[in-house]
C-alpha cells in the first residue's frame, strides 16, 4: 500500500565530509617545492583514509582518527614521529578526540612514548572513567590496552634537533624575540573534523606542542572546548596555533557557543572566534569546521595553514596559502 512505512525511502544520508590540517604555522616563502609536494602527497593519503571509512558508512570518529595516525606516522608533521622537542630535548605529546554524538571526549597530555597518541586518547574516552590523563598514568592505559609504544628516538628527527639548537641559540643571543613565539617554529600539529553519513560529528587533534617549550607545558590540543570540540547539535572544531592563547579564548567552544546560542552559522561564527577575539587577544593560528549539515570552514589568521577536504566525491583539495 502506497504511503506504508516500509515504501518509505530510507532517510538520506548525510552528505559526509572529512576536513584536515597540518598545522597553522607555515611561513609560505620558507617552503620548497620539495617539501611541498611531500606535505600534500601526505595530506591526500590521510584524507583518502578518512574517506575510505566514511564511505562504506564508518563513523566519523574513525575517519578522524584514521586520518590523523597517517600524519602522527609522518615526520612532516609536528605531532608522532617528527614532534618538536622542549627545551631539554625530549618529545611530549598531547592529543584529544570528541565525538559530537554523545559529547564524550578523552584526551591525553604530555606522553612520550605512545607511538599514536590519538589512539590513546581514545582509549582514555572509551575505556576509563576520565576525560582527560597526563604522562605516566596515560602511558599505563596504553600498556594495558597493548597500544604501541616506541622509544624515544623513533619520535625525534633530526630536523627537529637542528629546530631546537636555532632556537635556543637566537634566544640565548637575545637578537630576536623568542623563536617559540612566532608561526614558524610550530608549523605541523594535525587535526581532523568529520560528518559522517549517520550525521555524526568527530574531531580529534594531535600535537607535540611548541618547540623549546618547558616541559611539562600542555597546550590547547588536549584541552576539550580550547583545541578541539564536537557537539552534534553545532559542530566539530579542531584547532591549530599558539596554545595560550587558543585556552584563553576557548576557541573550539566559543564558536559552537555562538551557533547554539546566538544562531550564527558556522563560517560566521568560527570567523568570529578566529579572525576576530583571538586575533585581537594576539593569538596566531587557524581551525577546521563542519556543521551537521556538511558546511565547513577554515580560517586561519597566520600566514598559512596546511587544510584539506574531502567529500563524498572522493575528490582531495589541499590548500596551504590564503586563497
Ligand atoms: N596548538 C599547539 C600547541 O600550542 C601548537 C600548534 O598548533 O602549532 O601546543
């Protein structure tokens, strides 16, 4: 009989989308054409891995989280394999996902040895009663969730070696303002947002934080609602840039906030937070964003920002400079 349920078209699926980043610190003049075609050769394969899951019907939080262990696995990028190093050297990684559906959301702070700290952070959502562990204590779950863990000469590079010393030297030298404080020494934390065809939203954001930091420093990328957020009923956010600055302002939230309370869209909210409040505060960076309904938005008040998209197409676009 016409009109009965089971005649019913099934409910559309939502026009999934995965958006990345790889970070808001890029100084354009300083990147080679090499290195170039390497950073998006690597953005494309995280994108097509986001979009594999989300094709065949994957939830979001797997696209995110597939997409970000493929930078973490990259020496590109300043998060896994390639973090900067803090003043002493070392490697301390932070990371957090979130995912819209339910708004829980885990995250880890300061571990040194997780191969892929977004997995971690996972199993910190999904697997322990918290939200959010440091160090030691995070390193524990990943032992007991047999999560791979590494030595730490599988994270440092030697670029990142050479990173440090310039900057220590300039410092000591007192010639320039401190390296850690301008976009160049940070370029490379990654990030992920997704809708998927369920009309879910995840985000997830993965870091090695800013170079030369003291350790024991965490920044914004495993603070929920400063670095990354997703709801839902808003959207998911993931940011990239000065970490102080991005908890002062509580970037992530501050632009859900506005599409929930104020009704704006989600280009002009995240234009808001990012172009305006934490440009005024002094804060350089950029974020990704996806609404439920597939808008996305991207700015950055840097001079660049590493970001890529892909839909349901299949088609990669990559972009670094401002358009
Ligand atoms: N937001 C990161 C941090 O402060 C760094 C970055 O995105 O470049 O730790």
């Amino acid at each position: 009989m016409p009109g009965r349920s089971q005649d019913k078209p099934a409910k559309p699926a939502a026009p999934f989308v995965l958006v990345i980043h790889g970070g808001a610190g890029v100084v354009t003049t300083e990147l080679t054409p090499e290195r170039e075609a390497a950073v998006r050769a690597t953005l494309e394969q995280a994108l097509r891995a986001g979009h594999a899951v989300l094709e065949k019907g994957g939830a979001s939080l797997d696209a995110v989280i597939a997409a970000i262990k493929i930078l973490e696995d990259s020496p590109l990028f300043n998060a896994g394999k390639g973090a900067v190093l803090t003043a002493e050297g070392t490697v301390e990684m932070d990371a957090s996902v979130m995912d819209g559906a339910t708004r829980k959301a885990g995250a880890v702070a300061g571990v040194k040895h997780v191969k892929n700290p977004i997995e971690l952070a996972r199993m910190v959502m999904e697997k322990t009663p918290h939200v959010l562990l440091a160090g030691e204590g995070a390193e524990v779950v990943a032992k007991q969730h047999g999560l791979p863990l590494m030595p730490p000469d599988y994270f440092i590079t030697e670029p990142r070696r050479q990173q440090l010393k310039r900057v220590q030297e300039q410092e000591k030298s007192g010639k320039k303002k401190a390296q850690h404080e301008t976009n160049a020494e940070r370029t490379g934390t990654v990030g992920a947002v997704a809708l998927d065809q369920h009309g879910n939203l995840a985000a997830g954001t993965s870091t090695g934080g800013m170079v030369n930091k003291k350790f024991g420093r965490v920044g914004d990328s495993p603070i929920i609602g400063a670095g990354n957020y997703a709801d839902n009923r808003t959207c998911a956010v993931s940011g990239t840039g000065h970490g102080e600055f991005f908890i002062r302002s509580v970037v992530a939230y501050d632009i859900a906030a506005l599409m929930e309370y104020k009704g704006l869209s989600l280009a002009a909210a995240a234009d808001e937070v990012v172009m305006k409040k934490l440009k005024a505060l002094g804060g350089s960076g950029g974020v990704i964003a996806v609404d439920g309904k597939g808008n996305i938005a991207m700015p950055f008040n840097s001079e660049g920002m590493y970001r890529g998209v892909i839909r349901a197409d299949g088609r990669p676009t990559i972009a670094i400079r401002k358009e």
